[in-house]
C-alpha cells in the first residue's frame, strides 16, 4: 500500500506505538536536558551505544552541566573522553560549552537553526537536540534513517531529498519521539544486509518490502553515512606492527605525550611505542600481543613489560607518572586497554 497524505497519520500512530513499546532503555532517553541529549548525540558519531554507555554515566558524573565543562581544563575533559576515540569531539565539545557559558549564560539555544551557529554541532545534532529537548518540529537524517527512508520509498534519493522525505514524514506532535523512532527502526529491524521486515510495523507501507519477501536482495546503501550525511568510500584498512614498552616501578608509570601539533591524538599520553623491536630482547620481556584499530589501520600490538627504551629520543621525552594520576591526565585508547589488561587500572 503506498502511503498517501490519507494514510500518513495511521503511519505515524504505528511507528510511535511501537518505539513506545520496544524502544531500548537508554539513558539519555530518560531525560530531556539538553545538555545530556547534546552529550549522547557528540558521543554516539561514529560509536556503538554499547561502547558509550559507561564513558556517557562516568563524563555526567565529572561534569553534570554545562557550566562544569566550561571550567574543566581540557586535559580534564580529554581524560574523562579517553576510550572512546575521535578525540576531536571532545575538544569541540569543550570549546561549544565555554561558548555557551560565556555568550548564552549556560543555556541551549532552542532552535535548530541557532544551535548550528555552535562549534562542532552541525545539522544533524542540531535537529536531534532542538527536537527532542525543545520539540522543535523538525526531522534528522543520520545512516539509519537515511537507509529506512531510501527502502521505505524505493529507489534512489540524494541526501537533500532524504532530509524532505524525513521532514515530510514527521509527526509534529511528537517530535523528538518520532526521529528516535525512525533512528530506532534503522538500528534494530530496518538493520543493513537482511532488514527484520516481518516485525517491522510501517512494513504495509514500505515500497521494496513485497519484493523482499519474494525473495529478492535487499536494497541497501552498501556502506554506512557518516554524521555529515556523505557516505565514505570503501577503505581497506592497513595492517602494521607496533611495540609497546609497559615500565612500571614504584607505584609510577613511564608515558611519553603526543605533541601538541600532532596530526592525530595531540597531547594525548601513551606507552612508548616504535614500529621496530628493541634489539637484544630478553624473552621475559614479551608480554601480551593485542590487536588494535585506530581510524583505517589495524595494529597487531606487541606489549613488552620493563624493556629497555628503544631509542634515546624516547627517553628524553618519556615521564614517570604516578598511577593515581593516570585518571586526571588523557591517555590514548590503546594505552587504556593495556593498562587495564595489565590490572594497573
């Protein structure tokens, strides 16, 4: 049946009767601050939920507002982001919440359209905070509703026409719900590769679903958008070898910083680490080896415990930090799963 502006309101009572029923308990949802809905949505690009969930309850509990992030320093605020990566988010994110406490007294501006003039919040963000704390009527389009909307419609649409789609689709009633509700159906039922179509409840609608059913490919958009909405060519990830000395003496830990004008992670702290091994190694020192992944490159990740420094450029810029420092100071990714692998943290 293909919908109409007849049959439009019964399309909308059923996607939001069944985000009301099955809609995943997070915690973000239970609130509308805008500042918790702003914070969910900067972590959640380019992140699975299950992998914000803790570092969303442990960066609430160190700056519950906006006015508490604004006076963090920045290493603080990198601190409570590490782990979770694309550290660049964080940094935007400190920059929008000094902006906010300096020129808007803290508060959030309500429209979509005004909350786009903040650094790191673009139109997507924008949309999700303006509708779903403010109920401003109108749509987002992120990789999930722009693959429901392309195989609830049939065959191929820009992204600006998606965005027309999705406003035209909206219940303005309830706003925030029913992009949550068209998020929600992209991440769990409209799934890329094999759609759960038979659950899905605007399925009476949906163009391409009949030809599912009899058996043909789904329509899919082969690779996932990104929060810009563009979709990123397929890249082959490289594959390389690093060593990771892991020191430790007298309660202290031996890191070297990132420098500040580095092109990824600047002034993040990290275990000494080369692309080559260390000569003359005593068998002993092999610790664990772990696998990696940072951006389009994959790290087979050789950790050495109490090895000798591999160069002297290393041990000039290597510190000794106290392990109960490690909690105030921003440590890579990869540093936090080994330092936590070894019981340290």
């Amino acid at each position: 049946m293909p919908l109409t502006g007849k049959n439009l309101p019964a399309f909308r009572r059923s996607l939001l009767h069944w985000y009301d029923q099955n809609r995943r308990d997070l915690p973000w949802r239970r609130s509308r601050d805008p500042y918790r809905i702003w914070l969910s949505e900067i972590m959640l690009q380019q992140t699975r939920v299950a992998a914000v969930l803790d570092h969303y309850r442990i960066f609430l509990e160190r700056f519950p507002n906006v006015q508490s992030l604004a006076a963090a320093s920045e290493d603080a605020v990198l601190a409570a982001w590490s782990g979770l990566g694309y550290y660049r988010r964080a940094r935007m994110l400190h920059q929008c919440a000094r902006e906010l406490a300096q020129k808007h007294a803290g508060r959030f501006p309500q429209r979509a359209e005004d909350l786009q003039n903040l650094p790191g919040i673009g139109r997507y963000t924008a949309a999700a905070v303006a509708s779903i704390a403010f109920a401003e009527p109108i749509a987002v389009v992120d990789g999930n509703v722009e693959r429901v909307v392309q195989r609830f419609l049939g065959g191929h649409r820009t992204t600006p026409q998606i965005w027309q789609h999705a406003q035209a689709l909206l219940a303005r009633s309830r706003p925030g719900d029913f992009n949550q509700a068209m998020m929600e159906l992209g991440a769990t039922v409209c799934v890329p590769g094999e759609p759960r179509c038979l659950v899905c409840p605007i399925r009476r609608w949906c163009v391409t679903q009949p030809s599912r059913q009899a058996g043909s490919r789904p329509i899919t958009r082969g690779r996932r958008s990104s929060p810009s909405g563009k979709t990123p060519p397929s890249i082959r990830p490289a594959k390389k070898n690093i060593w990771c000395l892991l020191n430790q003496r007298n309660g202290r830990i031996r890191l070297v910083q990132r420098r500040k004008k580095a092109s990824l992670m600047p002034g993040m702290w990290e275990l000494p680490q080369s692309s080559e091994p260390p000569r003359r190694l005593p068998p002993a020192a092999q610790w664990r080896t772990f696998r990696h992944s940072i951006t389009v490159t994959d790290y087979t990740v050789h950790v050495l415990r109490n090895a000798a420094l591999i160069n002297a450029a290393l041990a000039a810029r290597s510190k000794w930090i106290a392990i109960d420092r490690i909690a105030q100071i921003p440590i890579t990714g990869l540093t936090r799963k080994i330092l936590k692998a070894s019981g340290i943290i």
